[in-house]
C-alpha cells in the first residue's frame, strides 16, 4: 500500500510486454512538489535452491541476453497470472532441473530494485529426492545445462565472482545458514 504522503497525481502507461509493463507516474512528493517516477510493473518471480542428501545444489547455466553471457543460476522463473509463488516453484524445478522435492521450504522474499521495479522475489528451499530430464517451456533455451555441485563449492563461486546472479547469491547463502543451523 503505497504511503499516503507520497500522492500518484498522473499515471500513464507507456509500453507492455509479455513480462513487464512501463509506467510514468507523476508523485506529489511530502515537500508539495510533483516529480517523475518510472515504474516497471512486474508479476514477480521465485526461485528455489535444490539440495540434495549430499550437501549438493542443482544449478542451471543458461545465456541470459540482457547482460550479453551465460550464468550460472538457481532454477527461477516468474509467476504467471494467478498462479502461487509454491506452484511456480514446482514448476521450474521441473522444468529447469528436472527436480523432484520431499519438501519446499520458504526462505524469504525480496525486492529486486526497488527503485524502479514493483518485482517481488520469492525464494524457496528444496530437498532433492530425484533428478530426471529436464522440461524446458517452449521460450526457454535448448542448450540450458544442469550444474550439480556441492554447496561448498558453489559459495566458493561466489567469492570467486563465478556466480554473480543476486537470487543465486542470496539463495545459496541463506541455505547454507539453514542447512548449517
């Protein structure tokens, strides 16, 4: 609920697409003056770090366009209209990683940017109990490759700025916390 010192004067749509959608409001700020703010409107998404009986992760490497190279990821995708964050993370598990979960533990949620996206992140924890094939959507990559490595190694990578992905980073982190505890 957006804080009642802060009024939206104006508000206009400018562009939509199949993720996001872009909006330029005009905000009477606390001082009385009226300033721009672009807005990215976004569904959400979620992501879950899969952990096997053996302290290992399933990850997913993958080319992601906006930054021009491939990553090295948890499994993640956006929630479709009206689906729950739970489904949403069933699903990618399956298709991404090929996973199959005793149990889905949630982690947190977080705003990616707040600063100019309403995105809303939903981090999940699974306990590995099968890995089969892969079930890639009909948009996502056919050269996506599952990465099964020892959690250890994967916080290695973030050290070593091998994984660099802001979801992964805090997911890998806050499963490592909970499997430690």
């Amino acid at each position: 609920m957006p804080d009642s010192k802060y009024e939206i004067v104006n508000s206009k749509e400018v562009w939509r697409g199949h993720i996001f959608t872009i909006r330029v409001d005009e905000v009477r700020m606390p001082a009385g003056n009226v300033a721009e703010r672009e807005v990215i409107t976004h569904a959400g998404a979620v992501g879950v770090v899969a952990v096997t009986a053996d302290r290992e992760v399933v990850l997913v490497r993958q080319y992601r366009h906006a930054v021009g190279h491939y990553l090295l990821e948890i499994p993640a995708g956006k929630l479709d209209r009206g689906e729950f964050p739970a489904q949403c993370a069933r699903r990618e598990l399956r298709e991404e990683a090929g996973v199959e979960f005793r149990e889905l533990i949630e982690l947190t949620e977080f705003h990616n940017s707040p600063g100019y996206s309403s995105e809303l992140f939903h981090l999940y924890m699974a306990e590995v109990t099968a890995i089969g094939e892969m079930e890639p959507d009909g948009d996502e990559e056919l050269d996506m490759e599952r990465i099964i490595i020892p959690l250890d190694e994967a916080l290695a990578m973030i050290d070593r700025r091998e994984i660099i992905d802001a979801k992964s980073i805090i997911g890998l982190l806050m499963a490592a916390r909970r499997i430690s505890t």
